[in-house]
C-alpha cells in the first residue's frame, strides 16, 4: 500500500513511465480520459492503436507515448456497468491485473491508473475504487518492478471516494 499514491488531476500531465488510457474496444479513441490522452498525444498515438487490432473487455496493450510526458500508454478496456450481474467486477479487476503484468514485463518503475469504468462506462465509483486498490495492492509484490503506482482522480468526487475507500482498506490492513 505503501507504494500507491493518490492524486487529483489530470492524468496527461503525469511524467511517469507509462499511463493507463480507459479505452474502448476498438482503441481507435474517444472522449474522456481516452479522448484526452489522444489529444495530448498527438496523431502518432492512433497510428500506433490501428496496427493492435483492438483489445477485449478486461485486457491490456501497450504503445509509446508520443508527445505525452509518459514514455507508454498502457490501453485497457473496462468493463460496462450493468447493475453488477454481468461479471463486471471481475473484468474490471482483469483490467488492473493487466496492466500491472504489463508493466513487470517492461520493467516500468512509476504509473499512473485512472478511474477505469467510472466515466461514461457508469461503474459505482466506491465499488470501482476498492477494486482499483485491492488488485493493485495484491499485484505490487516485493519483486514487482513498480515503486510507485499513482491513482489519479479527475474531480473532487473521486478523489474523496479513492481516498476513503484507501484509508478504509490501510487502516484494516494494518
Ligand atoms: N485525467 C484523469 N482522469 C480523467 C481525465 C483526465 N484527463 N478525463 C476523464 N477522467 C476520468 C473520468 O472523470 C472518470 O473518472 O477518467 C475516469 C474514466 O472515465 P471515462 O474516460 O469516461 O472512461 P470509462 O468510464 O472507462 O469509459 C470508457 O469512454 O472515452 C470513452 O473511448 C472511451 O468508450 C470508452 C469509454
């Protein structure tokens, strides 16, 4: 737990070894953070996103980072909220685990993670964010890569609901 960080802000400005972009399936780019990312990127980015072939529900794929300050985009896709009868708590832990296996395999030392599926993908955010937390936390083990792992909230709304869930879950680790 002692290696993740919650911030507010916006995820674009991070100058971390890779950010997560909350994508869509066919990661050809959309709007919020998705839509930012690409923005800030600059076209290169989606050059790059063509030749992937998409991604599934719960996947990762990496690319460079362009004109970001972020050397990668991890691109994951989150899951749909359904009302939680769907597996979406499941797929979205994937997509945590995903990007954590990811960022071992290129020895990244610093990331920054969204809210994943708390935008226009409707993800209860208290739910979201215990799902963010305790997967990450589970993947950080000792020998993992990562010495820093930043939760960036876009908002005072989720950055309250980030922390108390954060606060919640140390305080019950301790
Ligand atoms: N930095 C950090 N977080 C951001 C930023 C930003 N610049 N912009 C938006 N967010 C936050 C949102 O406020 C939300 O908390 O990212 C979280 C995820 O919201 P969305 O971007 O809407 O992503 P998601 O809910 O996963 O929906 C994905 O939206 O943009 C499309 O192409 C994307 O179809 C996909 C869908």
């Amino acid at each position: 737990m002692n290696r993740i960080e919650i911030v507010e802000g916006d995820i674009t400005r991070m100058t971390v070894d890779a950010i997560v972009n909350a994508a869509n399936a066919s990661l050809l780019g959309g709007g919020g953070v998705d839509g930012a990312i690409h923005r800030t990127a600059g076209p290169q980015l989606l050059k790059e996103c063509r030749r992937l072939g998409g991604c599934r529900t719960g996947e990762a794929k990496i690319t460079r980072g362009y004109a970001l300050p972020a050397r990668y985009v991890i691109h994951t896709v989150g899951p749909v909220w359904h009302g939680g009868t769907q597996q979406e708590a499941s797929l979205l832990a994937s997509c945590y685990e995903s990007c954590m296996v990811l960022a071992q395999e290129y020895r990244l030392k610093s990331i920054a993670f969204p809210a994943i599926s708390c935008g226009l993908y409707g993800y209860p955010l208290g739910q979201a964010a215990e799902i963010a937390i305790t997967t990450i936390s589970r993947s950080l083990t000792p020998g993992h890569s990562l010495e820093k792992v930043y939760l960036v909230c876009f908002g005072a709304d989720v950055a309250a609901a980030y922390r108390d869930c954060f606060n919640r879950l140390k305080g019950a680790s301790a």
